[in-house]
C-alpha cells in the first residue's frame, strides 16, 4: 500500500468513527416522539441563571421571555409600542386616586409540568403566585438589584423586606399592604404614590410569574430549573451551556400572531392569526 492510499485509508476510518460518534451522543433526539418539537438556539453571552428576579442582562432576558410571562406584554408591531394583557385576562381597573391596581388573572393557565409538582402535572396559575414572585423580588436574601424597579413604590413592601434584613428566614405567608390577593383570580397592588411607569414595569423579566412549589423544590438550584407558563420548556440549563434547547409547551393556551401593525410592519401581517409558536410543518 504506497502513501497516498494509506492516507486515505486513514481519512475514510476517521470519518466512519466520528459518524459513529456523533449518531451515538444524539441518539435520543433521533427517537423522539414525532410530535415533540425542539427548539435549538446559540447564545452569544454567558447565562448564569435562568432566575427572573436577579435577570438583568439583554441576553438573559431574552431567553426568559421563551419560558415566563408577566401580567402584562406589548404589542410589539405597533408604533408607539402599546401595552396589553398577557396573564392578565384585561387591563386593570384604577382607583380614582391612581394608587391601586386591580388585575384579573387569565383563567385556565397552567405552570409547564415539572417534577415540583405532585405527579410531575403543572397547576393552575393563580393570583398568590404574583404576590409570591413580587416579594421574592423584594427578599433581602436574594440580593436582587432589581428590587430598584418596586423600591418605595408599593406600600408595606420596603417595610416587609426590611424587617427580614437580618432574619433568618423570610415570612412569605406575612401580609403585605399593597400586595394582595383578594382571590385565586384577583390581584390588587396598592402604590405609595401615583406612579405612571408602573404598568410599563410589569413587562420586564423581573416581575415574571413562578410557582412557590419549584422554588421549594430546587432551592439554590432554581435559577438551572426554570419553570413557568409560557410557549417554551427547559428540561436542562447550565450556566456553561452555549447552546440551548427549548421544547414547545404542549399546555400552552391558545395565542394567536397580531392582526394589526404599524406601517413599517404590515408585512409581518402574512403571520396574522396563526397560533403560537409558530412552526415550520
């Protein structure tokens, strides 16, 4: 056998082992279940965790609206951006003085299934779940820099927050004034002052819904187990990954791409009225 066809030899072997390879390592995903649909994306920063209430760089945020919603989302083909119910079932009603916020949940959302749940099957959403998301903003164990976004502006909340300062454990179940709720489906947060932007803020990633439960079952392992209820899923994260995969939510309620756009984006129209998340067939 001269030099060149051992050569070649040696290349065919190389390609017939890093075949072999790679079909072993992605076996799984080649015996999916035919429905399953899986979404792979590449990041282009480091995500540490996948916790809304200490997310605060672009890239993080972005990857959280995939998995959690807030109350509130934007119309983003309109011009100037428009403010819309997203978990909210409407907007909310104001009082005359500006100060309280009543929100009616959406019915029939439920939390994506996950092993924090008895038998692994997510419940319904509930008004308690925002009041539990808000205070963890506010915990003074978590550290959050984004407590800045409520800090004065809801009333007993820098009050329940500093009486825990130094605590060992944080009361969730203690009462807060201007954080209640009345029922499973209704919300009331009470300001200290008018404050306009306040509706604006309910869309970031740090006042996006999870359940208690995941919180208790994880532990300091929660930001690399994110459990929410919008269109996406993560069956595994790690702050080392570059690449993520997200699985469609087979519960995810009906919703529907927009129906109206500003000028610039009446192309985008072509997509009008097809459920979410959109699909290649």
């Amino acid at each position: 056998m001269n030099k060149t066809r051992r050569l070649l030899y040696v290349a065919a072997l190389l390609a017939i082992i890093t075949t072999w390879y790679f079909i072993k390592k992605y076996h799984t995903a080649a015996v999916r279940p035919p429905n399953e649909k899986v979404l792979h994306t590449a990041i282009n920063a480091k995500i540490q965790s996948l916790e809304p209430t200490i997310a605060q760089d672009y890239y993080t945020c972005k990857e959280l609206a995939k998995v959690y919603e807030g109350l509130l989302a934007y119309h983003y083909l309109k011009r100037p951006l428009e403010l819309i119910p997203n978990l909210a079932a409407a907007m909310p009603t104001v009082s005359a003085d500006q100060l309280a916020y009543t929100f009616t949940i959406r019915q029939g959302v439920k939390f994506h299934d996950n092993r924090c749940f008895p038998n692994g099957k997510g419940r319904e959403l509930t008004a308690h779940d925002f009041v539990y998301a808000l205070k963890r903003l506010a915990d003074p164990k978590q550290q959050s820099l984004n407590f800045g976004l409520l800090e004065g502006k809801i009333k007993g909340l820098d009050e329940w927050r500093q009486k825990y300062t130094d605590a060992e454990q944080v009361d969730y179940a203690e009462e807060v004034e201007g954080l209640v709720a009345l029922d499973d489906r209704t919300l009331r947060v009470t300001l200290t002052h008018p404050w306009p932007q306040f509706l604006y803020t309910l869309t970031t990633a740090a006042c996006y819904v999870f359940p208690p439960e995941a919180v208790a079952f994880y532990k300091e392992e929660f930001g690399n187990n994110p459990v929410g209820t919008g269109p996406f899923l993560m069956k595994t994260f790690k702050p080392e990954h570059t690449t993520l995969t997200y699985y469609r939510n087979p519960h995810f309620r009906a919703t529907y791409f927009p129906s109206e756009a500003a000028p610039a984006y009446q192309h985008m129209l072509a997509y009008a009225g097809k459920k979410y998340p959109l699909w290649k067939k």
